[in-house]
C-alpha cells in the first residue's frame, strides 16, 4: 500500500442493472462521427474517413438518474446519445473477429458537449478536451452483461421533455462494436474498466437547465438525466 500524500481519487464507477456491484471506469473513450446523417449534420463527408477518438475522464460520469449540473462557460450544451461498451478484458491489436469476447457489458449513455468551445478548437486547430472532457459530461444508465445482448442492431432514441429528438437504428453505425473495439486497440492496450462510448446518430441539439433527458438503446437499457 502507497503512502500517498493526498487522498487517492475515488474509483468512478457505473452501476449494474439489477445488481449492487458496481463496474470500476478506468478510461472513457469516445468514437467521432460514427453515424452518417450526424457526421453530414457536422459537415464531414461520412464515406471515406475511418473512426477517430478523444476521451472523458472517468470522474465526467454521471449514474443513478442524478442531475446533470449545467456546465459552465457555454451557450450551447448539446446532448449525443449513444450506445456504451464496457471492456472487460485486456487487449492489444485485436482482431475484429476476436473483439466481442473483450466486452463486459453495455448500457446508454449521453456524450455532452460544448458545441460552441468544440466548434472554436475545430476552427483554430486546438484540442476538443474542454468541448467534451467537462465535469458531468458523461451521464449513463446502468450496464447490462453482454451475454445475450446482439448490438448490430436495435433502436436507438432521445427523447427531451418527452419528444423525441434522435432517433436512429445501431445497424447504422459506420463502425460497427466489434470494428471499433478492434481498430482502437490497435492504438492503445484496451484495458477492463475501459468505456467505449461508440458515437451518436443525427439530431443533436441544445438543451436548458431543466430539461429532462431520457435515451434508450434497444435490448441494452436507458439513461436518464435532468440538466439543472
Ligand atoms: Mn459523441
């Protein structure tokens, strides 16, 4: 045991649906424009470009349905709903065809974004972190074991204050589960406790402090938060 001079940070963690253990986050990566009509509503061309990644911290998470506190020096907070992969065991330079065998778990999750600081670090050139990487960035929903569960295809949806606002299909993944678990691992050791949220399709929008954020991911499960 370390004789650390601070506190060690606690161990972020997502909870497990009908189970109270919980799931230790070691890092959350994240796939850009992974859906077609999100990355045209971005203004990319969605044919010829292969997955790219930036990360959250794991402490950005938000569980349990709490609140999503308003994140300070934006005018412009959009929600990203997406399905999350949870790797449970490590890897390096997987194999797709060996990639599934590496998930723990999924759930819903939501990547939230400072349109307006990302929109001006694409403009100059600089890091997307402070666009994406904020306190509370990362609500999600509790994991489901991978066991059972097929990903190449379900509902995906958004709703905001009960109108749905995303709504798309996992088949539409440019990058399907297993592709991204594969080529990601092909740039870092994956490691358990690693998130993979896989990127969200077209409506992403604005929200206000009180709105009421509710995804689901077919077949995987919900996520659920209130912007205060
Ligand atoms: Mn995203």
């Amino acid at each position: 045991m370390s004789d650390y001079v601070i506190a060690p940070p606690v161990i972020a963690a997502v909870p497990i649906r009908g189970s109270s253990q919980v799931f230790p986050v070691r890092r959350i990566f994240c796939v850009g424009r992974n859906y077609a009509e999100h990355a045209i509503e971005m203004g990319s061309d969605p044919t010829r470009e292969p997955p790219f990644y930036f990360a959250k911290p794991a402490d950005a998470l938000v569980v349990n349905d709490a609140d999503m506190p308003y994140p300070p020096q934006t005018k412009q907070l959009h929600h990203e709903m997406e399905l999350v992969v949870a790797i449970g065991s490590a890897g390096e330079n997987i194999p797709v065809a060996q990639a599934m065998a590496h998930v723990w778990g999924y759930c819903a999750g939501l990547d939230m974004t400072r349109r307006d600081l990302q929109n001006e670090a694409k403009k100059t050139g600089r890091p997307w972190d402070m666009g994406k990487g904020f306190d509370f960035s990362a609500p999600m929903g509790a994991l489901v074991p991978a066991r059972g569960v097929d990903v190449s295809k379900g509902l995906i949806e958004l709703k905001v204050n009960g109108k749905v606002v995303q709504t798309s299909d996992l088949s539409k993944l440019i990058w399907s589960v297993p592709e991204v678990i594969s080529n990601l691992s092909h740039l870092v050791r994956l490691a358990p406790g690693d998130l993979i949220m896989t990127g969200t399709p077209e409506g992403v929008a604005a929200v206000q402090r009180g709105d009421l954020l509710e995804g689901v991911v077919e077949g995987v499960g919900t996520v659920r938060t209130r912007i205060v």
